[in-house]
C-alpha cells in the first residue's frame, strides 16, 4: 500500500512539474520585451512560432509539456473513476490530440494566401476549443444528481459555459477571418489566452476532482 501511494505521489509530482513547466513559460513569454513580438491583446498565442525560433521553440515545448501533463492526469483520471465510459475518455483524448496537431501545424500568417496545414491548424484550434467544454458538460451532467459530487458538477458548468462565452465569438471570427490582416486591430488574442486559462483551471480542478474520487472510493 505505501509503494502504491509512493508511486502516486511521485506521478501527481511529475504532472505538477509538466504542466507548472507549461504556464511559466508561456507566462514568461509576455514578459518578453514587446510579448516576444505578439501584441497579448491582439496577437494570437499561435503566431509566437511564427516569429523567430527563439520564441517558437519555447512556445511549442510549453505545449507538449501541458499536453504531456493532461494526458498523464487523464490516465489517472480514468484509473480512480472520474472518466468512466467511453465518451469521458474519447473527449479528453480529442482535446490532447487537437492541442498536438496546432502545435505541429501552424497557422497561416495574417494577410498570407491560405495552406493546407494552415487549414489544419485551423480545423485543430476548433475541435481544441469544443472538446474540453463538452466534457464539462458531461461531467455535470453525470454528477449533477450526485449528492457528494454536485459541488463539483456544478463548478464543470460553469467552466463549460465560460469556455463557450469565449470561444464562440472567438470561432466565428477565426473560421471567418483567419487570414485576414483586418482583424489584427480586434481583442481575439484577448480572448484566446482567457480560454487557455479556463482550459488550465479546468484540468487543475478535474484533476482535483480525481484525487478525491480516488480518496472516496
């Protein structure tokens, strides 16, 4: 039993180190003279690589380190019961895999003629955008009638309903307009990192979640 909580304690460990790793820097980044070149208000977080490697390469491992720390999370979400049934399971392996394939392909620059791994980008940055909240919205529903759970369903929906408040308006600009150099002057990279931060509050507190499932059971 002691190695089984030693082996627990040192993923939980891991996981805070991945993904705390991934917040400094991407924190770090917009503490760069100018924000590394991208405009936090109308810059998008995806134009970072699109400026130098020395700011693209930094971006990109913050990525892979958040995907990596989401994808060992789920596992474990998974293993103390939090993410029971398929769909649970499917939506979280969408958003990491989404959140893979943005951070391979990039995006078209503002003004440039369209490409196709821009459209990938693009196709990525939109199921990334509806797969955690519609876990959000399962969870809540699953747990909602849970009398030890409900504070925690409760807390998914709400989360669902900031995620969708920025992401709609931020999606039906982005499909519309993703090349167009007009919409430099809007506040969607405003919006964009408010969804990161609700994507981060969400898996620190479905992670959360898990532990105490883990503990209860």
């Amino acid at each position: 039993m002691n190695v089984v909580r030693a082996s627990t304690r040192t993923s939980q460990c891991w996981d805070a180190v991945l993904g705390g790793t991934a917040v400094v820097v991407l924190v770090a980044l917009h503490l760069l003279p100018d924000s590394g070149g991208v405009n936090p208000v109308h810059g998008w977080l995806s134009e970072y690589p699109l400026r130098s490697v020395g700011v693209g390469a930094p971006y990109a491992l913050a990525l892979l380190s958040g995907n990596a720390a989401t994808v060992r999370a789920g596992i474990a979400m998974a293993r103390h019961g939090l993410l029971r049934g398929w769909a649970a399971k499917a939506l979280l392996a969408v958003w990491c895999l989404s959140l893979l394939t943005l951070t391979v392909f990039l995006k078209d620059p503002a003004g440039s003629p369209g490409t196709w791994y821009g459209e990938v980008h693009k196709l990525s940055t939109m199921v990334n955008f509806a797969s955690l909240p519609a876990l959000c919205v399962l969870l809540w529903w699953r747990f909602r009638d849970v009398p030890r759970w409900r504070g925690n369903a409760r807390t998914m929906g709400v989360l669902a309903a900031l995620h969708v408040a920025c992401a709609v308006p931020f999606v039906a600009v982005f499909v519309a307009h993703s090349n167009d150099a007009g919409v430099a002057g809007t506040a969607l990279g405003l919006i964009e990192r408010g969804i990161v931060a609700v994507d981060i509050w969400t898996i620190a507190t479905m992670t959360r979640w898990s532990r105490a499932v883990s503990s209860a059971g």
